[in-house]
DNA sequence: TTTGAAAAATGAACAATGTTCAATTTCTTT
DNA sequence: AAAGAAATTGAACATTGTTCATTTTTCAAA
C-alpha cells in the first residue's frame, strides 16, 4: 500500500505540521480569549486570527469545548511545575507557604486560565465523555499539597487534625480567595484594596495553622 | 389629563399584574435554568413555559442578564435571612460555626443559586450599569459574618488577627469548600465522597479556628 | 516531469439563539 | 359604543456553533 523509502521521513514531518497548526490554534484562542473573554471568542474570530478558514479550526478540534480542555490541560501542567518547583525546600511548613504563594501568584498571573480550571463547568463535562480519570490531571497537583501536609504533620503541625480533610481544607481557602477576587467578589467588601486584603487574608491563614 | 374615580384603583390593579407576570418570568426562568442550566435555557423557552410570547418577556426584562441579576438579588435575600435567623445565639463561635453550616447548607441546596451569586461573571458586569455600589446586597451578608467574628475577638479567640482580613480567610475557606465542591472538582481527589469530604473539611477548619 | 489519489483547506449553508419592532389584540375610560 | 392607551404578539434580523460537498494542495509513483 505505501512505499518504503524516505515515507516515514514525511509522515513525521505531516504529523509535525499537524501539532503545529494545533498549536498556533490554541495560541489565537488562548489570546482572544484573555481579550475578549470566552463567550465572546467566536471560531470565526480564531480562524481569522490565524488566518485560516473557519472549516479548519474544525478539522483539529471537534469543537469549542475541545479547545478550553486543551487550555485546562495545559493550564494544570504550568500550575504543577510552579508546585513541583518549590519540593526542594526542606521544613514542610515554610514548603506549605511557599506552595500558597506559588498557587496566588498562579492564579493572579493568569486569572483566564484558573478560571477555566477551577470555575468553569464546560471542561469538566467534556472530560466525562473521555474517562472517568482523565481529571486526574488536576488531581495530581492536589496529591502534592496533601504530601507537604502529612510532612507538617509529622513535623507536630495539624494535631488531631486528619490529612484528607485537613488538606482539603486548605486548598479550599486558599482557592476561595483566588476565586472569589478573580471573579470581582471582594470590591465593597473592605476599604483596603482587594489585592491587598487578599494577601492579608492569606497571612491570616498562615497565622491560624501556625500552631504547634 | 387623568379622571380621578376609581383610576387609582385600576392603575394599582395593573401595577400588580406587572409584578405577577414578572414574577412568573423569573419562577419560570429559575425552573429551567436548574432543570437544563442557563446557557442552554433560551428566552423562547421562558416564554412558552409560561405560554407567552418571546416579545413579552423583553417587556419586563431587558434581556437575559437582567434576569440573572434579578435572581441574584433574591439569592442573597435568602442567604441573608437564613444568617439573619441566626443571631439569637448568643455565644460568638456557636454562631461562627452555625453561620458557617448555614451557609454551607444553603449553597449546596441552592447550587445554581450559589453559583449565580460568586460564580458568575454575568451578574457582576449588568451592576456596573447600574450603580457602583449595588453589590453591597452582597456586602451587608459579609458584614453579619464579621460582626460575629469580631466578638469571638472580645471573647478571646483570634488572637494577634486582624478582624477585616481574618473574616475574609474564612469566607473564603468555606466559599472555597462550597464551590469547588458545587463546580465538581472534588471528584477523584479523595476516596471519601465528595460531601463527605465537605463535611469533614468544615471540622477541620472549625478545628484550626477553635483556640483561645 | 507528469499524474492521480490522498490529505488539507475552504466557505457556503443550516439550525439555533438573543433581540427588535411594526402590527395586532385587549383593556380602560369617556 | 368608540377612541385611545396598554399589553401582547410573532415575523424578521444578526450572530453564533457546526457541517459537509467542493476545491486546492501535496507528494509518492510512474
């Protein structure tokens, strides 16, 4: 059916092309996206961005939702090397600071982008169809904060306390103040300024689990 | 330019149809946005669920958003009542932690609700419009909490925190809690149930605010 | 170099949606 | 009963996501 020589050569060399287009894609719609939002990035505009026909976008993703789990994809994997950075340091509760930092510094830096990962529906209703683990993506990233827990704990931090919940706990503070100031629920709330009551919000945080 | 017998009354009478109708627009509205979600909720199916026009409900509401927006109002009515209902007990971290239950009861039994009122951009982009400080619906429910919280300081607990930022910690640990839970990103992250989980991660944030 | 089939790209066409508005119907007052 | 005001209608428009028959491009084989 195919010939034999130089034909791999090529076929690599499509399949190149190919993830390249899909990735110059992602970058149109990953830009218009943090210009003009989700909902009012249309596959037109992507297209023309890139400067190709509408039928195409098609070809390389089935369709929009296919696109925000790309981005979700990538998003946790950028979140998860800004975490796995941070193992080097060694007392687990400066580690366990450092963790909170690195995660406000993500989600403030790249406010699209945890939105999509944390407060959107859509991503996780397109991973159902493919696998019930696919998610686990994500969940990596919890599995690291769940270890920098156990070693506070082992540390005499947390007494009583129990890992699971314990962990769970925290990330849910520390993601409710990411979440509730990206999505513009803090304005009116206090005089300060939200960015400032945020990271105060976070040395109070810090202040209550400091207890030996 | 107006008679004077009985016009008054006809008038009132008509005002009052005005507000039952738009109250059936948004009874309607809320019913299917729990039963297939706002984005796949159109305006034509608000109006025939009611069996009205789609003209109709332009009349009483400008578009989509305002619906939103007139839901979210009574969201935090609710919200606040249900908080409001708790200021009888008298003990300070009783009702830090019963306020807390409350909320986390009310988002899980109104989730779209809950979701329309931290979640959703929409919402917070109509007030805009408006008024800049329309929000402050949202804001006195914050204020309940604080209050409580700074008599749990007279009381001795919270040392060395500040009562502005320590409030939001918490607000944020238990939205947090809720919305990750309610957006379905919990799924996986342990082997508990994800309500479970919940109700376990409360104790342990309970547990962290419960020193003297 | 030529060729022809496979791969890629196209964009017109479709269905569904939010929104508008001139026309129609219903109601109220005189 | 009739005129005027208010409420309701639904056809029509613009914009969207999506599909698919058609066209263009690519490239191994002759």
């Amino acid at each position: 059916m195919q010939a034999e020589h130089c034909l791999m050569g090529t076929a690599e060399r499509k399949a190149k092309e190919k993830e390249e287009l899909k990735e110059l894609i992602l970058q149109a719609a990953q830009k218009l996206f943090v210009e003009k939002g989700v909902e009012h990035t249309t596959i037109r505009n992507i297209a023309s961005e890139i400067e190709y026909s509408v039928g195409t976008v098609y070809v390389y993703y089935r369709d929009k939702n296919e696109i925000l789990h790309d981005l979700h994809r990538r998003g946790f994997m950028k979140l998860g090397a800004s975490m796995a950075a941070l193992q080097h340091v060694s007392h687990p509760f400066e580690r366990l600071k450092a963790t909170g930092r690195a995660y406000i510094a993500f989600a403030l830096d790249n406010q699209l982008m945890y939105d999509l990962m944390f407060n959107m529906k859509a991503p996780m209703h397109t991973m159902r169809m493919n696998q019930e683990e696919k998610w686990q993506e994500g969940m990596a990233t919890f599995g690291v904060l769940r270890q920098t827990i156990t070693d506070c704990m082992s540390a005499g931090y947390f007494k009583g306390h129990e890992v699971e919940a314990l962990s769970f706990a925290i990330w849910s503070a520390v993601h409710g103040m990411c979440s509730l100031y990206i999505r513009e629920r803090i304005q009116g709330a206090s005089a300060a300024e939200p960015r400032q009551l945020l990271e105060e919000a976070f040395e109070s945080l810090i202040r209550m689990m400091d207890v030996k």
